[in-house]
C-alpha cells in the first residue's frame, strides 16, 4: 500500500469519528463510542433470565437422546446387540453407525485424502468418547438407562498419542488414506534464510511441547433438531456460533441442499471461546435421528462428554531455530512444527495451524524464514476452534527463543526485543509470511508499559528477594495479535496449483440490517452470535451516534435464523472479529440509513442534505438547530406516506450491509497469505515467586499493555483482557488435558481438569494505547484472545528466570518443577515388596489384606463358585452365568461419583487347592471403561469355626474411568469390598468382615467394568 493511500485511508478514518463525536446526542460533544455504558444484557444475565437453549421450550413429542461412547482409543467394532435397549418402554430408535450411514454422507476432512470422517463410529472406533450408538427415547433419563442395555464387541488395537510417536515407523495406522498417520506436509520458503544461517555468527534453536487445553465454556453443547419429510428439510436450533461455513459442511452431510437446512442459534450463550463451533457433527447426528424417527430430537450434553469429547486445541511439537546476529538482531527463523489434530481432521482444521502462518514472525523485523508444517493424526479427541487458536502454541515457541537468546548472549531479554520490534515508520507493514499489519507503535507502546508499569521498582524487588535466596523471576513477552481472520488462510495448506484448481477462498464478510419500524424505532440485526462479549451494549452505542439517539432507543437482535437473516459463510463469532468487521458494518449500514434520512429531513426543513445533522433525538438543521424535525417522524415515513418521499431519497425500512475488507486476497504464488485483516501489540512483563519447598507459582504482579486499535466500550475491553488473561494462566499452571499411553483420557471431571478460579486468578494491570487500524469502519481492531497468546509464555519466562533454567514445558505444576530443579524422582531402596511393573501411563490399583467370615472353609468356598450365592452377595449385580466350573461371567451394574453405568465381567479360576487357595484372572468392559485384575485369595480356619480370607491383588484400568482419579477410584473400591463382605457373611450366617475384606471375584465382577479388559 503506497504512503499516500495510507494517509487517505486514516485521514478518511479521522473524519468519520469526528462526524460520530459531533452528532452524539447524549452529552455535548462526546461520542456514546468509547464509553463504558451499563451493559444492556446484564440484567436478564445476572437475575437468572437469560434464555440458553436448555431453557427453551421444545414441541410436544420431542424425543430425548444420549450417546453412547467408546471406552476405547482404538478398537475394531465387532458387534453391536442394541435388542435389549429397544425393547425398553420408552425407547423410539437405537443408532448405530450404519443407520447414520444410510442418511448422511461423511463430513468434509480438511484435506485432500482418502479420508472419511462421520459424526459416529462405523468400524473402528478411534478416541476414547467417540459415539458408537445414540438411544433416542421419551426422556433423557429412559435414554441413558437403554444405552446401559446395550452390548458392544471391541477388539482392541495399539493406539498412539504422541504427534512424534505417531510419525515413527511401525505406529499404529489411524486412517489408510493418511499413511504414516501424515495428513499434510509443506515446506516454505521466504527470502534466503539458507544464506541468514550460513552466515550468522551465532545460532539457537529450542524445543517445545504445547499441550492440550481447553477453554471449557460454563454451558455445554445443545441440539434440537427436526426433519420434514414432506419438504426434506431439517430446522436446527443449536448453541453454534459459526463460523456458518460449516453450514455448508452440515448441509452437504445430510445430504440436502443449504436452503433446506435452517439453522438457528438461541438468545443466549453460556459462553463459548471457540469451543462452541465443534458442535457441528452433533448436529448431524441428531439431526439424523430426527429423521429416522420422524420426531424432534432434543440433546444436550453433559459436563463428563464435554471434557471427553467435545474439542480442544491442539497440541504442537515445534522445534525452531534462529540465525542470529552478536547484537541480538535475529536474521533469520526456522520453523519445524508437529500439528496433533487427533482422530479426525474435522473442517477446518487443519485451520489452528495456519490461521498464524502470516504472523511467524510475530512483532519483529524478521526477512528470511523457513518453515515445515505437519498435520498428524493420533488417537486423541478431534481438535478444533479454542480461544487464542494457534497463537499460544507459535507465541510460546518464538518468546521462549527470543529468552533464550539473550541468556545465550548475555544482554538483557527487554533489550532483545526492542532491538528486534518493527520499526513505528513501517507500518502497514508487510511479514516475510506475507501477513499486512495494519498499524501500530511497538516501541511506544513497550516505553509505555515499562514507565506505567513501573519496571524498575519490580527489578530492584527481584534483586532484593534473590539477595535474600528466594526464587524470583521477571519474565517479558511481546506479541501481535491477529483479528478479522481471512477464510483464505487455510488454503495455504494447498500448493498453488491445488488452489488454482481449487478456486479462490479468500476475504472475512461481515454483513449487518439496519431497520426502522412504523413508529420510527431502530432495531438492529447482525449476523454474530454472543457468548457474553457484550455485542447488544456496544452495537446500540455504534448505531446510537450515528442517529444521534440514546443506546436505549436501539433494540439489537444476535440470533441467527439462516432461512430468515442475512449471513454469510464467514458468519459467525470467531477470531475476534466482532468490534473491528460487525460492529462497524453496523455501522455502515446506519450510515446510509441516515442519508437517506437527512434528504427526506431536508426537503422537509427546506434545507441541503448536507445541512442536516442528528442530534438528541431529532434531525435539525447545523446552521439553525431550532428548524428540526423528531427522528422518529422522519423515521417512520417510509411506512406511513412513501408517497412524499423525495425521489432520490429511497426506501428507509431496512437496510443490509455486506463489508469485507480488500486487503484479504488468497494466498499468492509464493504462499505468501495475509491471514488477518488486523493486528494488536502486546507487550506483556511480569514478576514471579517459586516456594523453595512446594515449587507453586505465586504470580507477584502482571503487566499488560494492549493496543487493540479505537476502543468502543473500555470496560468491556477490560473485561475481554481479564477473561483472557484468565484462560491463559490456567493453561500456563493448572489445566492439560493428558492421555495414557493406551489412549485412555486421565481428565475427564474438574478433579482433574484443573481450572483457575477467583482465588487463584491476580488482578492484572492494564494499560492502552490506540493506533487506529486504517482498514475497519470503527479503527477498532481484536483484543479478547490476545492475553492466550501472551500469557503463557510469559510466565513461563518469569519462572525460567526465577529457576535458571533452560527447558521448561507448560503447565507449570509443582511436580514438574520438581524434576526440573531435583531431577526425576528416584526409585524406593531396594530390600522391599516386589512391585508388578507398571506402564507409563496405566492406572493401576492394588491391594492385601484379610477378612473373617463365619462358616468353615469348604461352606465359604462353596459359597464363592455358587453362581446364585454370588448373585446375591455382589453389589449391583444383575446375573452371574456358571460357564464352566472355573469359568464365571457377570453383568453389574456401578456407579462411581459422578458416572454409571453397566458391565460385563469375564472371570476365570486357575491354580484352585479347594478349599485353600484359588488365583482368579479377568476382565470386564463397559460404558465406563476396561482393563483387567488379577488376584490370589486363601482361606484358612480362624480356630473359632469361621473362616479368615487374605488377599492380594493387582488391577490395570483405562477408558472414560481412568479420568476419574485415583482418589475416588480407592474410595469406591473400599465401599465395593465393605458391602460384599457384609452380605457374604450375612449370608453365611452371621459375622462380618475385617481387616477391609476383599473378593476378587466381586471387584472384577463389580468394579472391574470400570477396571475392565485391556488387551
């Protein structure tokens, strides 16, 4: 872009706000833009009125579904007895993958492969909660106890969780059509950094594993769909929040064309940070079943199948290198990134990937780079939409190189950065990537930060506590964070003769309508759906200052209905796009409302057009205030005498603005794409303090100055920043969404899932300045994911600082720190109990002890392979089937903490010396999981004519369980063992069980659905 379209383009920038702050109507001179009015949607929010889509009625005969999910990571599905489920009262339908399959057709895979991807499993099922059968039936409750009922056959198969693992020869195979588990691999070059790394003096390089999180939304997914079989067309109300390409994906799934799939979004949301998006392939699903039982189908899903198997974002192996010069200056990067998108490469992944590639260089001046990116699939839950999408997992890699080169050089970590900042003269500043940024003043902005956030006072506090031997550390970090994204990015994973094939992808329409009714109200539509940003407040101060009325005077609607509203494929609320594209296509559309407006206003007033101005509710003239005309008069006659309307004037009803900006083109011939429209500066400092004892994190003071371009409401861009910021320091300290080696999920509840809350969550110092991004309406640019992207890796720096260490991997809790600064925990001395050897990874349980029960040995042996006896004593148990003398099989049902449901155990008896010892060996599958037990039970008289039982041992568990925790699996075990000595000593004829009795039998009849078979 030359200079002089530049100053055009802010000069045109300047006009327009200063004509918004002339006209505004409230008080003076001052804009309703830029103030923190009391948010519209509070007070439905926080008196418990809000409509989220579990509060909305449904229409009579609505069906209820649940989903019943895979225990296993990778598994063949050998067969699937759902007899017993449909022949429950209540029950409408039971789908299996082949039902699905006779009315869909596979969901878009987002590459070109020989790939297919259903909402439901077909064959094989691939991470553990992916759906194998959905129950339909006249309530929720009917439902789920009819997926207990049903009997699937697994055989399992090895599984792989690691992206580099997932590449190594000889790991499983996911998909036939991914060999290699590879999805994608391209390779880029820009500038010569061949030539950068030849000839720099020094060279650093670091490694990096991100890891999975997610930012787990208050309220989880939520379907009611309906089929008319008259018109083949489906309705949909779901809590999706776009982007609405993926109505594109859903329409082409069910089989119909986009203008027989109507898809509406409820009033409200409970929140969604891009998680909300992922719901699309259960909208075909029980848009499926809503077809095949010709009734509305309702789901929603619980806290236990969000965490399990909703989306998260995606984990990265990264190793980047940098060429770099003896002042700090880096000349050249050198990317190699592992992208582990999970069992299915769902559209649009691989788009967290990709929506960075134009910032690689982040905030710096950087000319030469090289980049390798790789798609892998692994037997993890399906990656997706999640707030800061890609920026944390590139951020985190780039700021802990730049760290690592000043501690290599010897300079001051503040120093490097500046040294490297692009210049403020540059700007609209092109990367090496290919992405514009629009504006901005680096240097400035850090200056700022520095003296505001008193820097000095926190260094000399970190002299003084390291003076004193305590760990204190300062980490610094600086970032551009991207808004507006360009639906062409993603199709840099195509070379560019797959793209020119292809067609063109590119562009971010926003579209808004503007309407006014026959009284002269203003009511406002746009084509974005909230998840509590506040989109209602700011958008009736948008169009407020345009009409020269009151926030209060414009009714603002954020639902969508695509057989209704104007929307695009780029609809939606994602990539924080909202203040910079919607709210200023408002705007737009406001805008030309009002000049239609003031040509009929000035034929009335007999003045110029160019005469009017609005103004506290009316239409005057600027010259003589007192000839005017009340806004709503004016408003109203497009209705009331369309007639009388000048002939230039045109209709006033309603107004529709399509924007999208001209900077968004596709990806060029070199690959070089501008993958946002717009780009915040972060800069970011912070001091932390390490326990010598504990190694927990106390966060002293964080430091965060934004430049998100004009601000239209700062309270609510203050709040943005603290929800962020938030989210980002539970992913640096406390969350991780972590596998077993086998697949299983080991954080499937907030036990485990650890999330921050009010007591562990500083209050941040924010500071702003504002660059005005020349290429959106407003000047306003994104600012809700910038704190994922900066946080991170600052505190990670802080306390690399307070440690003096060189590798540090997130999140940042206190066992990992151990073994950074006390190495790996060693093994116990030798002389002990020998130990079965354990996998990394498994969840295991063991146990000895003994129990007395009343009855000599041979009643109590008898009693043990009597398949009616054990029947009656074993908690929950449904039936005991008598195979063979030694050969048991059992169906219980279990319930532990917040989770149930239905096993089939398989026991067998070995080494028997009837009636004083026997060794039992099995395994048990279910809803909850699977895995195995083994154990040896003796009987021996206790001289008083019962019988004393010692035992021992050993249970290996994985599946959806082993996400419960160690904790509550021992309380449980400890209630199973408590109950079924009880009755078994009832049942001998009195006496009760010591020492915490155990049967083997019982566990693996009992909790060995939950322990069940691993193989």
């Amino acid at each position: 872009m030359s200079p002089s379209r530049q100053r055009t383009r802010r000069e045109v920038c300047r006009d327009m706000l200063q004509a918004v702050k002339s006209a505004n109507p409230g008080s003076g001179n001052e804009s309703w833009v830029g103030r923190s009015i009391e948010r519209v949607e509070d007070a439905a929010l926080l008196s418990g009125r809000g409509r989220f889509i579990d509060d909305l009625g449904v229409a009579p005969g609505t069906l209820h579904a649940t989903i019943l999910r895979s225990p296993h990571a990778h598994a063949d599905i050998l067969s699937i007895d759902a007899e017993a489920a449909k022949r429950l009262p209540g029950v409408a339908a039971v789908l299996t993958g082949s039902d699905v399959k006779a009315v869909t057709t596979s969901l878009v895979v987002g590459v070109k492969a020989p790939v297919e991807c259903w909402p439901i499993a077909m064959d094989r099922v691939r991470y553990v909660g992916e759906p194998v059968a959905v129950v339909v039936a006249t309530d929720r409750a009917r439902a789920e106890d009819a997926a207990e009922l049903i009997n699937v056959e697994y055989r399992p198969r090895g599984a792989v969780v690691d992206p580099l693992g997932a590449l190594a020869p000889g790991a499983p195979v996911l998909h036939d059509g991914f060999p290699g588990n590879l999805a994608s691999d391209r390779s880029f070059c820009y500038g010569d950094p061949e030539k950068a790394f030849a000839e720099a003096p020094h060279r650093f390089s670091i490694d990096i594993r991100y890891p999975r999180n997610s930012c787990t939304p208050i309220e989880t997914y939520g379907v009611v769909a309906s089929h008319d079989a008259g018109e083949d067309a489906y309705e949909v109300l779901a809590n999706f929040q776009g982007p609405f390409s993926i109505h594109t994906v859903i329409a082409r799934a069910l089989k119909v064309p986009g203008n027989r799939l109507r898809l509406r979004t409820p009033p409200d949301s409970g929140g969604s940070f891009g998680v909300k998006q992922g719901v699309f392939p259960y909208i075909v699903l029980i848009a499926a079943a809503a077809r095949i039982t010709s009734k509305p189908v309702k789901w929603i899903e619980d806290r236990l199948e969000h965490l399990t198997a909703s989306v998260s974002a995606t984990n990265r192996a990264t190793t980047l290198a940098a060429a770099v010069a003896a002042d700090g200056k880096i000349l050249a990067l050198d990317w190699d990134q592992v992208e582990d998108c999970g069992a299915h490469l769902r559209a649009p992944e691989p788009a967290t990937l990709y929506r960075m590639h134009g910032n690689l260089t982040g905030a710096y001046d950087i000319i030469h780079v090289k980049v390798r990116n790789r798609v892998v699939v692994t037997n993890k839950t399906p990656t997706g939409l999640n707030r800061g999408f890609g920026g944390p997992q590139v951020y985190f890699a780039l700021e802990r190189l730049v760290q690592r080169i000043a501690i290599g050089l010897g300079l001051d970590p503040l120093d490097v950065i500046k040294r490297n900042l692009i210049g403020v003269g540059a700007f609209p500043y092109r990367t090496a990537t290919g992405a514009l940024l629009d504006s901005g003043n680096y240097q400035e902005a850090v200056a700022r930060a520095v003296e505001q956030g008193k820097l000095a006072e926190l260094k000399a506090k970190r002299d003084a506590a390291r003076a004193e031997g305590r760990l204190y550390g300062i980490g610094f970090t600086a970032v551009v964070e991207p808004s507006v994204s360009n639906m062409g990015y993603i199709t840099t994973v195509l070379t560019a003769a797959e793209r020119r094939k292809a067609g063109p992808k590119n562009g971010a329409q926003a579209t808004a309508t503007v309407g006014l009714d026959p009284v002269g109200s203003v009511t406002v539509h746009v084509a974005s759906v909230p998840q509590g940003q506040g989109h209602r407040t700011v958008l009736s101060q948008v169009v407020a200052d345009v009409f020269g009325l009151q926030p209060r005077d414009i009714r603002v609607n954020t639902e969508i209905d695509t057989a209704k509203d104007a929307w695009s494929i780029a609809s939606g609320n994602y990539a924080s796009r909202f203040a910079a594209a919607v709210a200023g296509t408002a705007k737009l559309a406001a805008e030309r409302v009002a000049g239609r407006l003031a040509r009929i206003a000035a034929s009335q007033l007999n003045v110029e057009a160019s005469d009017i101005v609005f103004a506290k509710g009316f239409v005057a003239s600027k010259h003589n205030p007192e000839n005017r005309i009340a806004f709503s008069r004016v408003a109203a006659l497009s209705h009331w005498s369309p007639g009388s309307l000048p002939d230039d004037a045109g209709q006033t009803i309603r107004e529709t603005a399509f924007w999208t900006p001209p900077e968004l083109t596709p990806p060029d011939n070199e690959d070089r794409i501008n993958s946002s429209l717009c780009h915040g500066f972060i800069f970011d400092f912070c001091g932390v303090e390490i326990d010598p004892v504990t190694l927990q994190t106390r966060i002293d003071r964080y430091v965060t100055m934004h430049d998100c371009g004009t601000i239209l409401h700062p309270g609510m861009v203050n709040g943005q920043i603290r929800g962020g910021f938030a989210q980002a320091l539970g992913a640096a300290l406390f969350e991780e969404y972590a596998y077993a080696e086998d697949g299983s999920f080991l954080t499937g509840t907030l036990a485990d899932y650890l999330l921050p809350t009010t007591t562990e969550v500083p209050e941040p110092e924010i500071f702003h300045m504002e660059t005005p991004s020349p290429f959106t309406p407003l000047g306003a640019k994104g600012v809700g994911e910038g704190n994922c992207m900066s946080t991170p890796v600052c505190l990670a720096n802080a306390v690399a600082d307070a440690l003096g260490v060189a590798e540090i991997t997130l999140p940042l809790v206190p066992a990992r720190l151990v073994e950074l600064v006390r190495g790996a925990e060693q093994p116990p001395p030798a002389g002990g109990a020998a130990v079965a050897p354990v996998r990394e990874g498994d969840r295991r349980l063991r146990g000895e002890g003994q129990a007395s029960v009343k009855g000599a040995p041979e009643q109590v042996w008898a009693m043990l392979l009597d398949p009616a006896t054990l029947q009656s004593v074993i908690p929950g148990c449904q039936r005991v089937d008598k195979v063979t003398d030694t050969h048991f099989r059992a169906d219980v049902t279990l319930g532990i903490g917040p989770v149930t449901g239905r096993y089939r155990a398989d026991v067998e008896l070995f080494d028997l010396d009837p009636p004083r010892a026997v060794t039992l060996r099995g395994g048990a599958t279910g809803a909850l999981g699977f895995g195995n037990a083994e154990g040896r039970i003796t009987l021996a008289p206790d001289g008083n004519g019962g019988t004393r039982l010692t035992y021992g041992y050993d249970a290996a568990i994985g599946g959806k369980v082993a996400s419960i925790g160690g904790r509550l699996l021992d309380g449980a075990t400890r209630v199973i063992i408590g109950q079924f000595f009880t009755a078994l000593a009832r049942k001998a004829g009195g006496g009760g069980a010591g020492g915490g009795g155990f049967s083997l039998l019982a566990l693996l009849a009992k909790a060995a659905g939950l322990f069940g078979r691993r193989r």
